[in-house]
C-alpha cells in the first residue's frame, strides 16, 4: 500500500482524537506559532486503525490543520465561535463532518492506490472494511469503482484475502439499498454463487454473511437470487457431508430472516408484490432437501443449535410443512419438548441459561401448533 494512503490514515487519527478530545474540552487551540503540544495517553477504541495507545507528539502545523478543517465546514461559516464550542449538538454534529471527510479522503487514497501499484494486503482491506461501514462512505465507495475492485479479490487464492474481501463487500451492502442496488446492476450474484459452490471452506461462511447482507430488505434481488436457483446452492451447503456446522448454520439463519420478510412482514400496500416474492420463494424449495435437512439437526447436543433450528421450522412452515409434520420429525420435537417439563429442566447443558431456555420452549410450543392439529401444551415455569 502506498505511502500516501497511510499519511492520510495518519492524518485521520490525529484529527479524530484532536476532536475527541474538544469534545471534552480538554485541548485549546493554539496558534500556527504555538509551541508543539503532548498529549495525554489515550484508550485505543477501534481495532481498525481509527484510535492508538501511546503519547502522541503533535506540531503547531498540526494543530492548525485540524482548526483550519474545523472553521471550513463549522456552522458558524468559517470561525469556531466560542460560546458554540460548549454545546453538544454543535460538537457531535461537527465531528460528524470532520470525520466523514477524513473517511472520504482516506477512500480516495486507497483507491487510486490500488489502481496505481495493484498490491492488496489483509490489513489494508481491513482498513478499508472500518471505512466503508460508514453509509455514505459506502457509497462514495460505489462511485469510486470500489466494489468491482473488491469483487476482483473474492476467488484470490489466499484465503484470507478472500475472506476479508469479502468482510468489505458485507460492511458496503449491509443496510445499504443504494449499494445494494449497484450490486444488483454489476451481478453481485454471479461473483457469490461461484465462490459458494467452489469456493474453500474457510472462505465460505464469509461468503454467505456477505450474501445475506445483499439480500435482506432487498426483494428485487431475493427475487432475482431465487430464480437462478439460489436456494439450492444454500441445500447443497446444508446436506454437504464435509461441511462445517458453523457455514450450515449460517445458511439457517439466512432462510430463516428470508421466510420472516416474506411472510411475516408483509407489503400490505403492494399485495401483488408480495404474493409474487411467496410464490417465487415457494417454488425455490422444490426439488431441494432443505425442509427434509433442517429437522436433522437436532441430533447435536448443543442447545444453541436447537434455538436456531426451531426458530427456522417455525418460520419455514409455509413453505415445509409437509415434511415437518412426518411423524419422525414431530417424534424429535416432542423429546426436546420434553426438556420444558419444570422437574426435567436439570438435564439442561446449561441449567443457569434461563434465557436460551425459554426461547427454545417457547418456539417449541409455536412450532407445535403450526405443524400439528391439536396443541401439545408445554410447561414453561423454569
């Protein structure tokens, strides 16, 4: 990585912690001919670059590059006004500013730097990752080229290249409809789909968190995913023999936060929409063992599993009803039924987890009502 981007991330910390500490008050702004200042030993709170442990020496240039950033984008129109530096409001929203154009310069930096020298590092790329969490960073991200840069590293065959390539892709999507739809455009699916069937292992459970950070509250691209056959790359994963329980259980969760947005939160004001999304997640099932697989995992002795498997039943009984009602499958939730019973509660792995416990027996009774006739009442008091 070139000198350049790291002067600028340089430069982003000495500026976040000058502020940090205005927001204190406890710096006073000197002028451009001020002696140099020490400060005090600071708490490191970000493990990605922003925040350092240490006494950091600071010269009068730079205090004078971070008070002239101040007076540029202050609400006051080019001065720091004293009586404003003492409300809160004007100094959380001026640290906002100051950080956000730090975040942007420092984008601009990595990106040409990659351009130019093409070299790729985990530790840049985890640089990048803190940086692009940020919404509009994210998209300034999107403008830059950055995620086609990015998309180029994800079948690296390092591993852990991959893996924190696609750390970045997940921070960029997640919660970000802009980015989201980009990825859409550039088919963010085909990079995706290639490393799930193909790719390593340890790359895998990166790869299906950056998934569902592309396809959750995003039902164009549910839809689209659907359609090319998605669900069934999810299936292979899941009835994969050499599959890591951790991946497969990823894959849980994700047709689980699937199933509660198309079913549970429902369009009300676009109902065509809605029933189409149902209808297309419907037939994705089809010819796939999903609904078959998922009961299967009751036989680990781990309790946290059981929470994530009966939540997704209950979920997933539109669509799995059918197999969840075969009489092997109501056998295995009646036996952990059995643990809700308050003079059996002992056997529990963990008998001071009353939390975990409740939610378990909890979605126990739901399921058992979704999948059976007549109600199987179960016990609670733990």
């Amino acid at each position: 990585m070139s000198k350049g981007f790291i002067s600028t991330l340089t430069r982003m910390k000495l500026i976040l912690l000058i502020l940090g500490a205005l927001m204190f008050n406890k710096v006073i702004i000197c002028k451009a001919n001020a002696p140099m200042i020490v400060l005090g030993e600071t708490e490191e709170k970000h493990s990605g670059g922003i925040g350092y442990q240490g006494k950091e020496t600071l010269s009068s240039k730079d205090l004078k590059d971070v008070y002239d950033m101040a007076k540029n984008i202050s609400h006051s129109k080019g001065s720091i006004i004293k009586s404003k530096e003492g409300d809160f409001e004007y100094r959380r929203s001026l640290v906002r500013k100051i950080s956000l154009a730090t975040k942007s310069e420092a984008l601009k930096k990595w990106i040409k730097s990659l351009q130019r020298y093409d070299k790729y590092t985990v530790e840049a790329l985890q640089e990048l990752e803190y940086l692009v969490h940020q919404y509009e960073t994210a998209s300034d991200f999107v403008k830059l080229g950055g995620l086609e840069l990015i998309l180029s590293l994800i079948n690296n065959e390092d591993p852990s290249l991959a893996s924190t390539a696609l750390s970045v892709l997940s921070a960029a999507l997640q919660g970000n409809p802009p980015v989201q739809k980009y990825a859409e455009e550039i088919k963010i699916s085909d990079y995706l789909t290639k490393v799930l069937r193909k790719g390593p292992p340890t790359v895998l459970s990166s790869a299906l968190f950056t998934l569902s950070s592309y396809l959750r509250n995003n039902e164009k691209s549910q839809i689209n995913f659907f359609r090319m056959g998605g669900l069934t790359i999810l299936a292979d994963i899941l009835t994969s023999s050499g599959g890591s329980l951790k991946s497969k259980l990823k894959v849980i969760d994700l047709l689980n936060d699937l199933a509660i947005e198309i079913y549970d939160n429902l369009d009300v004001v676009d109902q065509a929409h809605t029933r189409q999304l149902q209808r297309v997640f419907y037939d994705g099932f089809k010819n796939t063992k999903i609904c078959e697989e998922i009961p299967t995992f009751f036989k680990y002795s781990d309790y946290t599993v059981y929470e994530k498997v009966v939540i997704a039943m209950n979920s997933l009984h539109h669509v799995c009803l059918k197999d969840f009602k075969k009489k092997h499958v109501i056998d295995s939730i009646e036996r952990l039924a059995y643990l809700c019973i308050p003079n059996v509660k002992l056997v529990w792995l963990y008998p001071n987890d009353l939390e975990i416990q409740m939610n378990i027996c909890d979605a126990l009774q739901t399921l058992l009502d979704n999948v059976m006739s007549t109600k199987f009442l179960i016990k609670t008091e733990l």
